[in-house]
C-alpha cells in the first residue's frame, strides 16, 4: 500500500473553496467540497462525467453560486455572481469554444469587453491599429506566432485558438487560467504547443486548472491533480504518487481514498 | 501572407478581405445585364426611380441589419414605420411638424425597445416576438386612428427638405428625380457603418451575434447590447415613416406592411448572415439597390410570359441566388 501524501491548501492559498454545496432542486451536484491552488500550481481536475468537476469550474467562473459555502481569492472572502466579477478578480475561463468570436479577427476578439479606444474630439473610436500591434507583440512575448491580427478567428486551428486565449488571459494580468479539456480533439504536435503555453502561464506564475479526462496529460504537465467523484473531492495529489491505473481507480470509484 | 502575384490572386484577395466587394459585382452585373438588355432602363429617370425606390427600405435594412448580426430579428418594423408616419405626417398636418419629427422617433425607438425587452426577460425567439408586436402595433394604430387615412394638401418646407426633389443634381440629368432622402440616406449609413465597425459597441454587436457566450464571458453586457439594436430598429423604421409622408404626403395604417421581410431580403443580398456575427451597411443598401433594380427592370421587360405582377418570383430567386453566391465566397477563405 502507498503511503499517499495529500497537498494541504487553506485560505492562505491564492484560491480556497471552503465547504462547497452546490444544489439544482434535488440533485446534489457538489457536497461539501474543498479545493485550493496556489500561485504557479498546474493542477488537473479529473473526475468521471457528471463527477461534478464542470460544476466546481462554473462556480469559480460566476456561472453559479454555490448554495453554500465560502470561496476565498488570496486570502480574502470573495462573491463571484458573473463572469464578469470572475474576470475582474482575476480568473479567466480558457473553453475551447466558448472563449472566442470565429467570425471576428484576433485582435477584436482579444480585445473584447476590453477595447483599447482612442477619441477623436469627443467621440471614442476603436484604436485598431494599436490593437493588433499589441496582440501581436503580447501573444509573441508567449510564444505564439500569428501571421496576422486581422485574420478571422474562425480560420486557425484549434491549437491556435486555444493559445489566443491563453495568451489573451496572461496578457490582462489573469491569475487563474481555467481550461476545459484544453487538448482534446488536437493532434500530437499542436497538444505538445498548448501544454507549452501552459508551462509558460505557470513560469509566469499563473494558477492553472485545467479539466481532462487525459490521465496521460496530466503526467505531462501537472504538478498536481485533483479527483471529484460523484460531487465529493476525493482528493488532491502530487505528480508521481499514483500510478495512471490507480488514479483511474480512483475516478470510477473501484478505490478508497 | 500570400505574396503579390498574378492579378487572380489579388482580385481573390479583394473578395476575401472586403464583405462588401460580393454584393457590389452582383449590383453591377445585374445593372450592366439590364442595360444592355432592357430598353429604356439606362436613363436618369428610370435609376433615379430605382434609387428612390429603395431609399425607404434602405433606411429600415439600415437598423434591420445592425440587429441581425447581433442575432435577431424585427417583423415589428412596417408597423412601426406606420406609427412613425402618423406621428410626423399628424402633428405636421395639425402645425406642429417639429414635435411630430422628435415623437416619431422617439416613440419608434421606444417601441422598439419594448421588443428588446420582451426578448430579454422572456427568451422568446425574436422572430416570435417581434411578429407579435407586428400586429399589437398595427392594431393599436387601428384603434388609435379608427382607420383613418392621413392626407394632406399643404406643402409644408419641411417635407421639401425631408425628402422633396433634389433640383441641385437634377439640373445635370435630364429627367432626373433624385431627392433629399437620397441624401439622408447617405448620412445614416456612414453614421452607422461607421458605429459599426469603428466603436466599442459595433464591435460587441459583432460578438454577441457570433457568439453570445463568448461576448458574455468576455463582460459584455449582451442584454443591452441586444436592446440597442432594437431600439435602433424602431428608430430607422420611424425614420422610414417620415420619410415616406414626406414623398406621398399620405399615410395609411397598412402603410410599410411587407417591409420587415423585403428589408431582410436586403440584408441577407447585401452579404448579412442570417445567423448573425456578420453583415455590412453598405452591403444592406447595396441589397436594397439590386431588389428595386430587378423589380424595375422586370417590369420594364415587360416578359410575355411574366405578367408584371409575378416579378416578385423573379426577385425571390435572385435573392436566393445572391445569398447562395455570397455564401459561397464567404466560405472560400
């Protein structure tokens, strides 16, 4: 038997969800759940479907409140009630097609809710052109290359889209980067970029979570993971003290913690 | 980037880049075919019939299209166009053509907040919606005017400069009838291309059409967004009404009845997608242009086996046709 070493968040950590209920009428969907990260901390979230991991997320993102208990965001008691609220603490939702117009270029989608305006006598017109500049240069700072701020969103690949909202994350100074199943449906060599640009979010000291159902992703760039198995946290773990056998044991319940 | 090559790869490059240059090579395709073909079409008196025909729709395609690609739809607008020419055309005619100008655009614009409303707090469809409010409006002016048509003989200056001849460009065209309207037109389509595509809210009229959870989760307020739109859609459609009363110096309750479908006609011709996030001003006149345009042209025709009263046939394939084609070039890149 392994002698398992689970990772002690609390309110001092950069996130801490306290005793977490979430209720939609009858279903209990989260019950007295604890979560916490840390500054530069990659963490996965791994659960079955309908573990209640999409919940936990929403709940952190302002899409729901929780029916009880209390969220903590560096050490401060916190109300998340929108998107909104979440972006202005700090957390911003990275999902693979949620997070972008395809219809709209790169640089109006990196702007958006937050557009660089220049006033022509009294009136405020888009800065467009500074608005690239700056796209440009800020997502090449991260490592992505774009041939063009101008293109449509809708023409790259989903690598590409992903690491435009990383990159739109990291820039307006977000402290908690969430990714819902940031690699699925990518191929191998465009997995390998997003999961760089994880790294980079980390080395700039950026908590990332990040939801999958890879344990094989995990391995290669969590520090740490989470498991949540029928709206309870089963647990939170280093890189390396389960096997990938037993963390999915761990996931479909064939195993206590 | 491609590099500069051969002239196809820069007129593809054209295409691409610009929403517009579809509609436009259709406008002028149609319109070099009907020269050519129709007698008497190329004469002044005849485009600038074309031009006029179009004017009132042009300004309902204007607010129609703005609303469209934020997602939705206004079936309201021909009542509204209605209620805005009672409003003008009524105070006008009872000495007071200043306050019927601000009522008409405000109550247009009001009402057509009510349809924002509704559509927010209930999440009804705006095609329900709106083809609701269609008739309460049309209903209500019913009861309100117990029918009554509005006619006048006075030529007050105000219509004159609303929408009279436009004698400055006239004196050059023989036959010419271009007039005012033409000219406010213009004005309310810079002004609106350009809130469009060069201001915060133009850009977030964009996303929330293209993708309302993305804007939501970006901050922006989709409701008021969505709001805006319609109020900006009773207001073109209000504005369309006095323009019309202005021309006719007439209205009546079933006045603009038909005009919310062939405005969106004009929308989707002029390259607006009817699921939203995309479309042009210039486009909606450019579609407004070509619909009048083949009607005229139709007619002029004068086909023996198309009596005049089907050239509706003709104008619904040529804007299935048109959609088909800018579609087509939208997916290219």
């Amino acid at each position: 038997m392994m002698a398992e070493k689970k990772i002690e968040h609390g309110r001092n950590s950069l996130v801490w969800m306290e005793n977490i209920t979430k209720k939609f009428g009858t279903i209990t969907a989260l019950q007295d759940i604890n979560f916490g990260i840390e500054k530069g901390e990659v963490r996965a979230l791994l659960g079955d479907n309908g573990a209640g991991k999409s919940t936990l997320i929403k709940i952190l993102m302002g899409v729901h409140t929780p029916s009880s208990g209390q969220i903590y965001f560096e050490g401060k008691p916190v109300q998340i009630n929108s998107p909104k609220e979440a972006r202005e603490i700090g957390i911003e939702a990275v999902y693979q097609d949620l997070a972008l117009v395809n219809l709209m270029s790169i640089s109006r989608n990196f702007f958006l809710g937050r557009e660089m305006e220049k006033k022509i006598g009294p009136i405020p017109f888009l800065d467009l052109r500074n608005m690239e500049e700056i796209c440009r240069n800020s997502l090449h700072d991260i490592g992505i290359e774009i041939r063009s701020a101008s293109e449509r969103v809708g023409s790259l690949s989903g690598g590409e889209r992903q690491s435009i909202a990383i990159g739109r994350g990291v820039y307006f100074g977000a402290k908690v980067l969430i990714l819902d199943e940031p690699t699925s449906a990518l191929s191998v060599a465009e997995t390998r970029k997003v999961l760089s640009y994880i790294e980079n979010a980390r080395s700039r000291n950026l908590a990332v979570i990040f939801i999958t159902h890879n344990v094989h992703h995990v391995y290669m760039v969590a520090d740490s993971y989470t498991v949540i198995r029928q709206g309870c946290c089963v647990g939170t773990y280093f890189k390396g003290e389960l096997s990938e056998d037993d963390i999915a044991d761990l996931i479909t319940g064939d195993r206590e913690c | 980037m491609r590099a500069s090559g051969s002239w196809k790869t820069k007129f593809r490059h054209i295409f691409s880049e610009s929403t517009v240059a579809g509609p436009l090579a259709v406008l002028f395709g149609i319109f070099v075919l009907l020269s050519i073909f129709v007698p008497k079409f190329f004469s002044f008196r005849s485009i600038t019939g074309i031009i006029n025909a179009s004017t009132l729709t042009g300004a309902i395609a204007i607010g129609m299209t703005m609303l469209m690609i934020s997602g939705e739809f206004d079936l309201s607008v021909g009542a509204l166009m209605a209620v805005g020419g009672y409003l003008f055309g009524g105070l006008a005619m009872a000495g007071q053509p200043l306050l019927g100008l601000l009522l008409a655009l405000v109550v247009t614009a009001l009402l057509g907040v009510i349809n924002g409303v509704i559509l927010v707090s209930t999440g009804i469809p705006s095609f329900i919606v709106t083809l609701g409010t269609k008739y309460l409006y049309r209903g209500l002016l019913w009861v309100i005017t117990a029918g009554t048509m509005l006619q006048t003989v006075d030529r007050l200056p105000i219509y004159n400069i609303l929408n009279g001849r436009l004698e400055f460009l006239n004196q050059f065209f023989k036959q010419a009838n271009f007039r005012n309207s033409l000219i406010w037109l213009m004005v309310l389509v810079i002004l609106f291309q350009i809130i469009l595509s060069r201001t915060r809210f133009g850009n977030h009229v964009f996303a929330v059409g293209g993708n309302a959870g993305a804007a939501l989760g970006q901050g922006v307020n989709v409701r008021k967004v969505k709001i805006l739109c319609f109020a900006i859609s009773g207001l073109m459609a209000g504005i369309s009404g006095i323009l019309l009363f202005s021309q006719y110096y007439t209205v009546r309750v079933a006045s603009g009845d038909g005009m919310d479908l062939y405005a969106i006609a004009a929308a989707v011709v002029g390259g607006t997608l009817i699921t939203g996030g995309a479309g042009s001003i210039w486009g909606a006149l450019i579609g407004a242009l070509i619909i009048s345009m083949l009607r005229s042209g139709v007619v002029l025709m004068n086909i023996s086996f198309i009596p005049a009263d089907n050239f509706e046939a003709i104008v619904g394939v040529t804007i299935i046709l048109a959609a088909i084609f800018n579609n087509y070039l939208r997916n290219r890149n």
